[in-house]
C-alpha cells in the first residue's frame, strides 16, 4: 500500500517535469562521452529551434515529410484526374468521328447522284 501512495505522488510531482527530463539526454551523454562540446551544441541547437518554430527539431522533421507526402499524392491525383480528362475527350472525339462517317456513308450516296444530275 505504502508503494502505490508512494507512485501516485511521485507521478503527480513530477508530472510537469518531462519536458525538461528530455533535454537532460544530451547532457548525459555529454559527461558519460566526454563530449561535452557536441551535447552543448545539440542542447542549444534543439532549444533555440524550439523557440523559433514551436516545435522540437523531430517534430520539424516529421511535418515536413508529412509535407512532402501530401504534396506527392496530391501530384499524383492531378495527373490521374488530367488522364481521365483526356480519355473523356479522346472518347468524345472518337464519338464524333464515328458520327461524321456515319453521316458522310449516308449522305454520299445522294450527293453523288446529284453532282451526276448536274
């Protein structure tokens, strides 16, 4: 019993401290690395584009591929509706041409026996 009370405030506590529980990450791997330079930089470079964008450098990366997705299908629906414009005119014009011939066999004939009556 004592755990479970123990666990709930524990969570309640530190509920608002995630966010800065996840840029400790660089800070350890900097002491654990030795690099100390390199995590500074990450650390200030994911900060600063937090405050210009609003976002964290990963969410950044995932709405712009989101972005370069959406823009790829919406290309390919424009190209499948163009091909389908162009089959409906292709259809069309083979229908007139169908009814042109048609109208010329018909008409042919009298207009041929006309010009030979003249």
């Amino acid at each position: 019993m004592k755990k479970i009370v123990f666990l709930v405030v524990v969570i309640l506590f530190l509920n608002g401290c995630f966010q800065m529980v996840a840029y400790t990450g660089p800070v350890i791997t900097g002491v654990t690395g030795g690099n100390i330079t390199h995590s500074a930089l990450s650390y200030g470079l994911s900060y600063s584009v937090k405050k210009a964008t609003g976002k964290t450098p990963i969410e950044q990366v995932i709405s712009l591929t989101k972005e370069k997705q959406e823009k790829a299908i919406n290309k390919k629906k424009q190209v499948i509706a163009r091909n389908k414009e162009k089959k409906a005119k292709a259809r069309k014009i083979g229908l007139l041409s169908n009814l042109l011939s048609q109208h010329l066999e018909t008409v042919a004939p009298v207009l041929s026996v006309k010009n030979k009556e003249e």
